[in-house]
C-alpha cells in the first residue's frame, strides 16, 4: 500500500508567526508608549486665562526639542508658549516686587505729609497766635511795627521749606531790630540816626536788653527746626529711594531663571507644583543681587531717623517751642521795658548822648508809645489746635514704628516674596516642590545677601563687577542723608545741598566713558584699579561722587573741571571716604587735589 505523501503548509504559513510577533511588539510598543502623549488640558486652560492664544498651547504632549529654558523631552509647551511664560515670569516677578515696595513707599509718603502739614500747620499757628495776643495787648504799637514780626515767621517757613537761611543769624537780626524799635520806643524824647541804632544793635549781647530769652531761644528754636526740616526730608528721601530701587529690569540671565523656575513647570504638566523655598530664595537673591546692596546704608538711614525721632520727641520738640514763642517774645518785650533806664545809660555811654527832639514831639511820642497792659497769655482751651488736631508725640510715635519695621526690607525682599504661597511651596514641603528640573528636593544651600555673594549663585549668573547705577545714586543719598541726621541729632545746623539724580548723571551716563576717564585721570596706575573686585565698589563710588562735586561745581560757577593727577589719588580719596563719609569733606579735599594740580 502506497504511504500518502506528507502535505507542507503554504509559505504564507511558515512567515505568519514571526508577522503575529511583529505586531504584537508594535501594540505592545503603541501601548507603551501611549503614556507619554500624555493630556495637557490643565496646562491648556491656565495659558488661555492668562490671555494667550489656545492655538499656541498643544493638547497633548510634544516634542521639546524647540524649548530653550524649560527642560526639553515631551511637553506641554510650544515655542511662543515658553516666549510668552518667559515675558509673564518677568511681569510676575516685577509685581511681586512692587507689590512690597508700594506699601513701604506708601508709608513714607503718607508720613512725610502729615508731618509736612503738621509743621506747616504749626507755623500758621503761631503767627496767627502772636498777631492776636499783640494785637490785642498792643494795639496799635504792635501793628505799626508788626513787619518785623511777620519777616520773622518767614524766615523760619523758608528755612523750613529747604531755604538758605542761617537760624542764628536771622534770630540775631530779629533781636537786633526789635531792639532798635524799643529803644526809640522808650527814648521817644530823642533822635536817633540809623548809624546811632546800629551802634544800639552791638551792645544786645553784651547788655542783654531782653534777659535770657533771645539765648534760650534761639538754642531751641536751631534745635527744633534742624530736627524738623531733616526729619521731614529723610521722610522724602526714603519715599524717593523706595520709589526709584523698586523698578527691578531683570538681566537675560535673571530672565531665563525666572521663567526656569515659574512656568517650567508647567510645560512637564505639574501646574499645581509650586517652587521649592530656597530655589525661589536663590533665584530672588540672585535676581535682587543690587537691591540687597542698600541694606547697610538703608538700615544706617533708619537707625539715624530713630535717633532724630528721640530728639523730637523731647528736648527738640518744635511743637513745645512754637506753641508758647509768643509768650516769650513778650517776655522779653517786657524786660526790655522795665530795665529800659539802665539800658539806655549805658548806651548813652557807648555810642554817645543823642541829640533831642522838640517838646512837642516828644510828649506825643511818649503818649502813643506807653506800654498799658502787660502781656496775658491765652488759656489752654483758647489756644489755636494744631495741624490736623493731632500732636507731635503722636506723630512721632507712629513714624518710629513703621521705621522700625522697615530695617532690613531690602535683604528680606527675596524672603518676603517667596514667602507669598502663590510664589513658591512652603519651608515644610521639601519633597513635592518644583527643583528646576523635577518635583522633588531642593538641594543647594541659600546664597548669601548682596551683589558679591552671588558669584557662588547655582540659579542666576551675576555679573559681580557691574553694579546697578541707578543703587549706587541711591545709596548715595542715604549716606547724604545719614550724615545730616546725625548733625540735626546733634543740634547742628545743616547745609542743605539737594544732590539731584541729573547732576549725578553728568559722570554716570555710560560707565565704559567714565572707566576711562577716570583711568586717563589717575594715569598709568589706573588699570590696576579695575583688576581687583573690591576696588571696583570703591572706584564706582568714586565715580559718582566726582560727578555729583562737578555738578556742584558747575553750579556754583566754581571749577569747570576736575584735574587729578596724583598717583596717590586712589589711596587718599579711598582713606578720606573712610574718615567720613560726608560730601563736604569730599569737597574740600577734592578742591585742595585741584587747587595742587593746577
């Protein structure tokens, strides 16, 4: 029996279990990656509130490889997405800044005003106060002499107001008139030639025709209006500060870290991840690197404010001196009155016997002159209220207050702002908080406060050696301002020179043209300067200080510009600073510089 030939499957057959296999790997491939195109609704939706085009943000994950910033891979933002993120990063990171600064210059603003309307108020006060208490008690004596009295109430709201006015002086002229004016007033039988009353005038202090009251006054009266003007304008100067520093332009790098670290996030989908603490910290301080350099000035600034207020609040109380000047202008008024007889002699002495009127006259001029009543004070409850019914200590007491809490804002503004839980995770959530790259912990160290720390920054590259302009003038006007608040604290007059942003600018325009100027100034040792990172804070310094000394010149129709040849210059400008910090000083040595080089 023939065996049945063995039958072979079809080729097709031998080749369909590798074929099953291939397709099976492809599904299994498909299936695996299916996760990867994950859903970016969530991403989607939040870029569209924000004002964008939803055609710019994907549904579904794509490829990174566009992204410049954020980490590259699948994701959920398209190139105008990471552009745009990277303009609101920067807007964000503004508003956060001036959201703390405007309330800071909000309070000094609004303290500076009321204290402004509080002393101008004073002032109103005690004019209108002394015009009724004279004119009731003196009637017409007072009035036909009153210009003298109102010249008075002038000058002290111009020296107030920031004018060039000596306190002493203009107290010395007031007296010396009003001496005059009462001596013909009691000698009516007399002529007097205006060269007889100015030799009258030199005997004020030695007679004392007043008592003691134009030596205690003028004492509280210098005491009070320094501490008050320069009160009023540290107020100003820390509003102003405020005002300019906080307008913070992030560098390109300060950008890209910005953006690294607010909406990178978004793009891997974790939109309700918040930045780690201490990631936001460094990208803060990095970003803040120049604010944080006010903090030293800053802090001395409101430590000698601190000390001002004390003074107001006792011994240079403008209110407690104003208040009753009236009564002690009469006063001495009145001692002027009853030690007349021997006043006179003893000018009669001095400067000669004067020549006498006519019977007539003198009988009329004693009647119109006789002084009838003596000086009646008002009541308490009938004196003026002063400015806007409140009183100096209450004033004070606020201020201080809010100074106090102002110490140290410039290096706490990067805490304080990561602080705000829109801006970063809190300290505790260390390990479900956005690192730059992942969900998951933070780990470098917070880099110190201030521009040269920033060098070891892991976050932000900071150019060290290129200090912010717009600080530099800034911190120079603390320490302007520092320097007068000791002198008022001291009772010391101050001179008031307002250092204003645009003569300063005059050398701060472009610091390429001002490295080398002042580079061709110092002559060949001058490159040396640039070689050491410390030095350059001092060379910065120096720079805008000879700008705002030039400016000053110009205006002063002094030296048109400013030679300095000496080798040495470097060292003793940088010695000279250190003695004291005042821009007088500064002044008179630059001048002696100019005057041995010329």
């Amino acid at each position: 029996m023939l065996a049945r030939p063995r039958l072979r499957p079809p080729a097709t057959a031998a080749w369909g279990r590798p074929l099953l296999w291939l397709l099976l790997a492809a599904a299994a491939a498909s299936s695996s990656a299916e996760p990867r195109s994950r859903s970016c609704s969530e991403v989607k939706k939040l870029y569209v509130a924000k004002g964008f085009s939803q055609s710019e943000a994907p549904s579904h994950e794509i490829n990174g490889d566009h992204l410049k910033v954020c980490p590259q891979g699948y994701t959920c933002c398209s190139q105008e997405m990471e552009e745009k993120y990277s303009q609101q990063s920067k807007q964000d990171f503004q508003n956060a800044v001036v959201e703390l600064s405007n309330n800071l210059q909000a309070t000094f603003s609004s303290r500076y005003k009321k204290f402004d309307e509080f002393f101008r108020e004073l002032l109103e006060n005690a004019e209108k106060s002394l015009n009724d208490m004279f004119v009731r008690t003196y009637g017409l004596l007072y009035m036909q002499n009153s210009e003298m009295f109102k010249d008075l109430f002038v000058e002290l709201k111009r020296y107030y107001t920031g004018g060039s006015v000596n306190l002493e002086e203009m107290l010395n002229d007031f007296w010396a008139r009003l001496l005059e004016r009462m001596f013909r007033l009691v000698n009516p039988q007399y002529h007097f030639s205006d060269e007889y009353l100015e030799c009258v005038s030199k005997y004020t202090e030695q007679l004392k025709p007043f008592g003691d009251v134009p030596r205690k006054l003028k004492l509280q009266v210098t005491r009070a209006f320094v501490a008050a003007r320069t009160f009023a304008q540290g107020l100003a100067v820390a509003r102003d500060v405020v005002g300019k520093v906080s307008v913070v332009n992030p560098t390109p790098q300060g950008a890209q870290a910005l953006l690294k670290m607010m909406y990178c996030p978004y793009c891997q989908g974790l939109v309700a991840v918040k930045p780690c603490y201490n990631y936001c910290f460094n990208v803060m301080r990095g970003c803040l690197a120049n604010q944080g350099e006010l903090d030293t000035e800053w802090n001395n600034f409101i430590d000698s404010m601190l000390m001002v207020a004390e003074r107001l609040e006792g011994p240079f109380n403008i209110e407690s001196v104003m208040d009753p000047i009236d009564v002690k202008i009469s006063d001495a008024i009145m001692n002027m009155q009853e030690n007349s007889m021997q006043v006179s002699q003893k000018v009669f002495q001095g400067c000669g016997q004067p020549k006498t009127l006519a019977q007539s006259r003198t009988s009329r001029s004693i009647s119109e002159s006789s002084f009838s009543a003596r000086f009646r004070p008002y009541n308490p409850e009938e004196r003026p209220t002063t400015a806007a019914g409140t009183s100096l200590d209450r004033l004070v007491t606020d201020v201080k207050e809010r100074l106090k809490q102002a110490k140290k804002f410039w290096s706490s503004l990067p805490s304080n702002i990561c602080s705000n839980e829109k801006m970063a995770a809190d300290s505790i959530n260390e390990e479900e908080c956005w690192n730059g790259s992942d969900k998951s912990r933070y780990v470098y160290a917070v880099t110190a406060n201030g521009l040269a720390n920033q060098a070891t920054n892991p976050e932000v590259q900071v150019d060290t050696l290129k200090p912010d302009m717009v600080i530099r003038r800034q911190i120079m006007a603390l320490r302007v301002m520092t320097n007068k608040m000791k002198n008022a604290y001291n009772g010391n007059d101050v001179d008031f020179i307002d250092i204003k942003p645009e003569a300063c600018q005059m050398l701060l325009d472009s610091s390429t043209h001002h490295s080398r100027q002042l580079t061709t100034l110092m002559g060949a040792g001058g490159h040396r300067l640039l070689e050491n990172a410390r030095l350059l804070a001092i060379y910065l310094e120096l720079i805008e200080v000879l700008g705002c000394l030039e400016g000053l010149f110009l205006q002063n129709g002094g030296v048109r510009r400013i030679l300095l040849h000496s080798s040495d210059f470097p060292r003793d400008l940088t010695g000279c600073w250190k003695r004291g910090k005042n821009l007088r000083i500064l002044l008179l040595f630059s001048h002696l510089v100019v005057s041995n080089s010329s």
